[in-house]
C-alpha cells in the first residue's frame, strides 16, 4: 500500500495541473483575440477610408436631421438630441468666421462661452476637416468626431474574455466529466458485486487515489470470495457436526426416558414421591430433548435447506393477546413500564406458535438488553390490508446503544416469519427501536 501512495499521483495534484493548464490556455486564447482583434481595428476599421465613409454617413444623417426638424447652427437642445443616440459621435458647430460656437456630444451640449481656450485649440486639432452645412437660420462649418473605435476595442476584450472564461471552464469540466465517468463506472460495478456478481473484475485505470480505491475494491472481492470459500467449507463441516451431536444426545436421552417412565410406574416405598421424581426428571428430560430439536431446526433456519414448520389455523385475537400478555407480564416482572394496546379484531392466520413465540422471546430478550426501563414499552396489534401486525416498540438506553450486537435474534426472526410466509421489519435510531413482524390474513372461501 505504501508503494502505491509514492508512485500514485494525487487527486490534487492532477486538479492543480489542470488548473494551471486551463489559465494558460485562456490567457492564450484572450492575448491572442485581443491581438487580432486590435490590428483588424487599426489597419481596417481606422483606415482612413472606413474613417471618412463613416463620417460621410454621421454627417448625411445630421443633414436629413437639420432639415427635418428645421434646426438653427445655436440651437443646442436639437444637437445635443441628436448626439443622444450614438455615445460614439461628437459634433462641433463653427459659424461662417471659422470660430467654435458648440460642441454636442452624448446628449449634452457645451457652447464655447463655456470652453477653455486650450479646449478649442484642441478640438481643432483632433477634428480636423469643416463640412459645410445649411441650417435655417444660415450656414455653418460641422466638424464630425468618430469614438467608434472605443466600442470595437470593448467588444473585442468582452470576446476575448467570455471566450477565455469558457475556454476555462470547459478544459475543467471535460476532467471533471472524466473524473466523475470513473467514479461512476467504479460505483456501477461495486453495486453490481453487491448483488452478487463476485466474478466481475474492477476496471483499474489511471495513477491516482481513485485507481487505488478501485483497487482496495478488486482485492475486497477476492476476500470475499475467499471467504465464502472458506465460509461453505465451514457451514459443510458445521452441518455433519451439528447432525452428530443431535444424534449422540438423543439416542441415550430416549433411553433415559424409558427408564424414568418404567420407574414412575413401578410399586416402590413412598410411592408419590418417588413418582413425583421421576415425573418430574421426565420432564426435563423431555426438556433437553425439545432443546435438542430447536437445535436442530436453527440449524436449518439458517441453512438453505426447508425448515418443517407445524403450521395451523389460529384465531388471531386468541393467539396474538396471549403472547402480548404474556409479554407484557413478563416486562412488568423485569420493571418495565408496559403501554398494551389490545387487539380486538376477529381473523384467522396461519402459524407454528411455537416458533411464532420464539419470534417473541427473542424481541422480549432485546428489550431487556437494550431498553430504556424509565421509557414506556409499547405492544400492539392491528389488522390493515388484510394484514394482521403486531410492533414492539421501546427507547433506547444511551449506554446500552453502544453494546455490539451480533444481530442473531433479528436475522433468527427474520429467517422464522420467511418460513411462515409473513414478514419482519426493523426500523431504529440512536434514541428509538421499534421491531414488527406481520402475518397474512386467511381468507374465508
């Protein structure tokens, strides 16, 4: 494992390599749309050529405005109206002496009362030609600004950029795609050796903490399947022992049982006691030799093969109200608080009642284990759908909730309702357990 960590290279230091690689690719691709971009605008859109034609166009449409509207060269409300639709233009009014009278420009106009000398020397400069036109109340000297270029030069660095961001972003989420297609193929094929396809190797690839979980998978699977090897080795070795022992105990148990019946029946002084004796050492005998069976059958339960079960018709009411109180009886003995809820419908279900109290003894013994003895136990039955359930359920004691447990009694009841064709359920928290186990209602032909 430790070669592995030093030859593998790191999850994060992949993503910062990517990183790095995304930002110089973008800054590439910004650089070099702001560079063709900046010598398109000045050896094409600022040719002097574009320049004049543009100017042409402002001053053909300040003509057609002029005229429509009936402006005068000092009107500076109509002019500054005009720029106010293009923050792009400037237009400077000069009166037939050559000298500045306005200047209009994103919807605002200045008269040159208002302008600094050095202003209207410089306007002078930067406008260069006069165009000649007739307003209505004579004819005046334009001069035409073009700033278009300042439009062009934002919009080629809002390409750049938003080309530069999505350059970025895409070189990230393509690893990142890749990324989660690898998560994603190792998450499918964990799931499918989850559901018992143990033969289905793990697709190793790449160098990274992800090739190495995927690889800590591949070598759980083989544990697995080595263990189930050794496991079915075991469970054969476990059955022919079990099968021994069931038959070494009850051959000399049933010749002790003989010899205890004829000696309960023979004519010996204190004739009651000596049957009171016997009678009750048949009884535990008898006892040992039922433990012997239940053996036996757990065996089986938890085994493949089928489990015999005495299967009869019962009154659930009768059945269910007898193993709930005594139950109930049974935790009140141990300083339980008990909530009964009785069950008082009338049906029919089918069960061994045996087994079904095994199924209760052992929800009795997790009570006792875990159970908050302050908290209420609750017992109750109830018939929905056809279905006749019966719910224990308790709080949980702090300290107690954190004892390991084997799960033996659960997967023990589990495995008994299988067999009885109900159902049993668990449903837990840190503070609260509830356990149900459920039985088909028989219908009445």
């Amino acid at each position: 494992m430790t070669k592995l960590f030093k030859k593998a290279r790191s999850l994060n230091v992949t993503m910062l390599y990517t990183i790095i690689f995304s930002l110089a690719v973008s800054f590439g691709v910004y650089f070099s749309i702001t560079g063709i971009g900046k010598l398109a605008i000045e050896k094409l859109y600022m040719s002097p050529d574009n320049v004049a034609s543009r100017k042409a166009e402002i001053y053909a449409d300040l003509n057609s405005y002029v005229i429509s509207n009936d402006v005068q060269g000092h009107d500076s409300a109509a002019l500054a109206n005009f720029t106010g639709g293009n923050s792009f233009i400037t237009i400077l009014i000069y009166n037939k002496y050559g000298d500045l009278i306005l200047r209009a420009s994103g919807g605002e106009a200045q008269s040159s009362s208002n302008m600094q000398t050095y202003q209207v020397l410089q306007y002078a400069v930067e406008f260069g030609k006069l165009y000649p036109m007739r307003f209505s109340d004579g004819v005046y000297n334009v001069a035409i600004g073009d700033y278009t270029e300042k439009r062009e030069r934002t919009v080629n660095i809002t390409v750049a950029a938003t080309l530069s961001i999505i350059c970025f972003f895409t070189i990230l989420l393509m690893y990142m795609r890749k990324l989660s297609d690898r998560i994603v193929q190792l998450s499918r094929e964990a799931v499918e050796i989850g559901d018992g396809d143990l033969e289905r190797p793990i697709s190793l690839t790449g160098n990274d903490e992800l090739t190495m979980l995927a690889q800590e998978v591949d070598h759980m699977r083989s544990a697995v399947i080595e263990r189930m090897g050794n496991e079915r080795k075991a469970w054969e070795a476990n059955s022919e022992l079990i099968t021994a022992i069931s038959h070494d105990i009850r051959t000399p148990m049933t010749t002790l049982m003989g010899y205890l019946e004829l000696l309960s029946s023979n004519d010996f002084q204190d004739v009651e006691r000596c049957r009171q004796f016997c009678s009750a050492a048949y009884g535990k005998a008898e006892e040992l030799k039922e433990l012997t069976d239940e053996l036996f059958k757990y065996f089986l339960v938890f085994g493949k093969a089928h489990v015999e079960m005495n299967i009869e018709t019962f009154e659930a009411n009768f059945l269910i109200e007898q193993l709930l109180t005594e139950s109930e009886y049974e935790l009140m003995d141990m300083g339980f608080k008990v909530n009964h809820v009785r069950f008082e419908d009338e049906c029919t279900v089918r069960a061994d009642a045996m087994y079904l109290k095994r199924v209760v003894s052992n929800l009795i013994s997790n009570i006792k284990k875990y159970a908050d003895r302050s908290r209420s136990v609750v017992l109750m039955a109830i018939l929905e759908d056809d279905t006749v359930s019966v719910c224990f359920s308790n709080s949980v004691e702090k300290e107690k909730n954190k004892v390991e447990s084997t799960k033996l009694g659960i997967r023990t009841c589990q495995k008994i309702m299988e067999h009885m064709g109900g159902n049993f359920v668990i449903n837990k928290d840190a503070d609260h357990f509830a356990a149900e186990f459920s039985l088909p209602v028989v219908k009445e032909s």
